[in-house]
C-alpha cells in the first residue's frame, strides 16, 4: 500500500473523540483511505460498511435507533465497549447525520465517515454534528504522489522540489509527468496498465458524477445540460468566467447556471480562482477563472490545446502548495498564478529568457520580489540545454509539496 501525503494527519486524528470525516471528488481513493484507518486500530471491536450496498443503506434507514443498535450488534461490534465504525458513501442516506449523532452521544464509538460531497457533508453534518467532526479533503495525487504509485522513492524527487530545472530529474521523471499531464491523478487511472483502459475510467468517473452525485445532491435533472457544461468549462479552462456567456452559449439563464457552477465548485470537480488584490470590493468584482480538479478531465471532456492542459495541470499542482491567484491589469497584461501572495508565476510550455524578464518586470510592479517562471519542455535537447545558459526556470515536474511520505 502506498501512503498519500493526507494519510499523517488522518492517523493523527484517529485517537480523537471527533468523527474523522473524509470527502472529495468520487474515486480520488477515499475508501482506500478510511480501510487504512481502520487497519491503524489495535482492537478487534471494529466495522466497515460500504453504504453502497443495499443492505447496509437499509439498517440507517430504520426509524427507530434501537433496531439500528440491534442491526450492529448483530454485525460483532460491541455498542459497550470502545468502538471504531467506518461508513463509506454517507452521503447515501439522508438521515445519517442524526444517527451518527445519537451513536456518538450514546456509545463509545469512533467514527470514521466518507463522502463524494464536501456540498452534502459541511451543509448537512453542521448543525447537526457541530464540535463532533473534523473534515479533511482528498484529491487526486499530487505528482509527488503519481511518482510513488509508479515506483520512485520520496529522496528522488523531494531532492529537487519547487528548484529551478534539474537535467537528472528532467530526463528520469519526463515521461512520467508527460503523462501525468495527460491523464491526471485519479488513482485507479494511475495504475491502469493501458490508455484505453484509463480514458473508459476517466468517462465513468465524469458520468458517474453527474448521474450520482449531482442528481443526489441536487433536482437537477437535466444530465445533458450538465454534461455540456462540463465539455464547455473544459473548452474555457484557463479562461476568466463570464457566466452570462456561458448561458448564452447554453440556453441556461444565469441564475441556474450560477447554480450549476457552484455545485460543481463545492464538490471538486472544478476548482475557481480568484483574482489577486488589496482591494477587497474590486476581487468579489472580478471575475474568477476555471480550472478542472484534474487534467484527466480534461482529456475525456473535449479537445483543449496543450498548453491549457499544461496551465491547468500546473493549476492542480499549485493548489496542493497553497493559496493560489490570478492577476491582471485593464490594461489586459497578466501573471498567470500568485502563490501566497509572494510568488509570480508564469507558465510556458518552453521557457525563454525574455518570459523570464516579462514576468520579473510585471511582478516588480506589483510588489513581489520572487517569480517562478515554469515551463513543461526543455529548450534543445537535455544532453546540451544547460550550454544555452538559460537554466533560471522552473520545470513543473518539480512542483511538488516538500514533504511526502514513504512508500510501503
């Protein structure tokens, strides 16, 4: 089993009275994670059950609690004795909250909860599990991540994470990010043996998550609609959101499509940025960009130019290192990304000396004295690029968080 960077601060909650909830996009390995959890607890007085089956969506959905404390019972767990309970796919019967709830308060037991919604899990578990829970949020891999499912040790990338292009990672990972950008960090995608294979997992997770998780979490019931939404926000990655367009586009009014996108926001299938600035009432004017939560995505949705999907891959990574922002002046001119409010970042398929100085110019104006310029292709060949003396850029394999866990 390969440990991901988010399983630290999740065994770290373990030990804790709150229920340990975790949510995200379907299939970013949330049940993976809560069966590691589980495999953590010493004792034997402990239960898995997948809410997806039938049987189990059955004992929650009981009306009177006592038969629900029968039905665990009569599955081994011991309601009088410390207990640890895993309930994958919560989101599935609507009256979990409060027989979580009515559990945590009467028994001894430890929750550990999954579900495809952070939408359905912070709107319907706070009030009811207010000081109960904490919620931690998983992604698809980051590329650190992608290199320890592909077999690499954490010392040979973390050697050379967030520096400046390096010839050996460069010609060692190449091939692996190449794809990486291609077709994302859904895990099972990861590991799939061949393309075909990850662009058919890649379809089901996009219909699964409008057939599923958007017609659960809300009375939309026009999949065709969503679905060219989808293809249209994909099309637009990269792109300021002009929502009176995109309905004009659609035929959706705007408020519908207001909707739609923030849906689609707050379960992570797109992730929008916001644009940098001090002033406070000018960055709620302005308008957000779109990215998808993954660059497989991307792939199945519709034809996008290779340097969207290389931004919008480099959109992904900098979110796993902070706050990250757009900016652009009326005069058009722009910074592509603003890392924590220090670092202006540009991204360029092949970096060249005069990006770097564009950007370094542009940043300076603004106030920031660190700029990172990425770029995806090394100019000439890699044996001779370092004798172009242009070596001052970040290559966006590099972008990786600092610290990972081992592999086991």
């Amino acid at each position: 089993m390969i440990e991901r960077s988010a399983y630290k601060a999740l065994v770290a909650h373990l030990p804790k009275r709150q229920a340990t909830v975790i949510t995200g996009l379907r299939r970013v390995g949330k049940t993976t994670a809560a069966r590691f959890l589980l495999a953590q607890i010493a004792h034997t007085n402990k239960l898995y059950l997948d809410l997806e089956k039938a049987e189990n969506r059955l004992l929650f959905n009981q009306s009177h609690y006592g038969d629900i404390e029968t039905g665990l019972r009569t599955l081994g767990l011991d309601l009088d004795k410390p207990a640890v309970l895993a309930l994958d796919e919560v989101q599935l019967v609507a009256n979990i909250p409060s027989v979580v709830k009515y559990l945590y308060d009467t028994y001894p037991i430890k929750f550990i909860l999954t579900g495809s919604s952070s939408y359905y899990l912070k709107n319907h578990f706070t009030e009811s599990l207010a000081g109960r829970k904490r919620i931690f949020e998983l992604y698809p891999l980051d590329f650190g991540e992608y290199l320890l499912f592909r077999g690499f040790q954490p010392m040979q990338y973390q050697a050379v994470a967030q520096q400046s292009v390096n010839l050996t990672a460069y010609a060692l990972f190449r091939a692996d990010y190449e794809e990486f950008i291609q077709f994302g960090g859904f895990p099972e995608v990861v590991q799939a043996e061949t393309q075909d294979d990850k662009r058919a997992f890649l379809k089901d997770i996009v219909n699964a998550y409008i057939e599923l998780d958007i017609k659960l979490l809300a009375d939309f019931s026009v999949s065709d609609d969503l679905y060219r939404l989808c293809q249209l926000l994909a099309a637009h990655t990269g792109s300021r959101l002009d929502v009176s367009k995109l309905g004009s586009i659609l035929g959706i009014n705007r408020n519908k499509l207001t909707d739609y996108l923030n849906l689609f926001d707050y379960t992570y299938f797109i992730k929008r940025i916001p644009a940098f600035t001090t002033n406070k009432d000018r960055e709620i004017s302005l308008q957000k960009k779109v990215y998808l939560a993954d660059t497989g995505l991307l792939m199945v949705l519709g034809q996008v130019s290779s340097g969207q999907q290389f931004e919008n891959a480099i959109a992904v990574q900098l979110a796993h290192l902070g706050d990250v922002r757009y900016y652009q002046r009326r005069s058009g001119q722009e910074i592509d990304f603003i890392l924590n409010g220090t670092t202006a970042i540009e991204v360029k398929e092949t970096a060249t000396p005069h990006d770097l100085k564009v950007l370094t110019e542009r940043a300076t104006s603004i106030g920031l004295s660190e700029s990172w310029l990425i770029g995806r292709k090394m100019p000439g060949q890699p044996a001779n690029a370092s004798e172009t003396g242009f070596m001052n850029w970040y290559w966006g394999g590099n972008l990786v968080p600092m610290s990972e866990p081992n592999g086991a």
